[in-house]
C-alpha cells in the first residue's frame, strides 16, 4: 500500500462550535482559500493555456509593473 502525503491545499479545514456564526464561518474559508492559491490555481486550470501564451501574458505583466513603477518614480521627484 502506497502512502501518499497530501499537499498543504488540502487540509483546510475550520472547526464551528455553537457561537461561531455562519457568516465568519465562510469568510475564515475564503481568507484561507485565497491564502493557500486555490481559486488562483482553479482558474489557471478552467482553461488550457497553450506555454507561449503563457510566456506572453507574463512579459506583458512584467512590462505593464514596469510602467508603472517609473511612472510612479517620475511623480514623485517632481514633488
């Protein structure tokens, strides 16, 4: 029997005692949903994204974080 060792992902878990309300409840899950990449991961996979796409969309990111940061630069010597 092979033992296989669970990633971190799956072991979210939250314990509810009598007054814990509902609505904390859910966004205990969600906080930690976001914390461990689940919905980050779900949407990378809902689609196929072919590696160069990939490659692309990141550089165009990349770029986009540049332009930005300079653009923030200029501004703030000018002050």
């Amino acid at each position: 029997m092979a033992y296989e060792k669970k990633s971190s992902k799956d072991k979210i878990r939250i314990d509810i005692t009598d007054g814990f309300a509902v609505e904390r409840a859910l966004k205990k899950f969600k906080r930690l949903c976001d914390a461990y990449g689940i919905v980050k991961e779900y949407r990378a996979r809902e689609a196929y994204q072919k590696p160069s796409v990939k490659q692309k969309e990141k550089l165009e990111a990349a770029d986009k974080r540049r332009k930005k940061t300079n653009s923030k630069m200029r501004i703030s010597k000018k002050i």
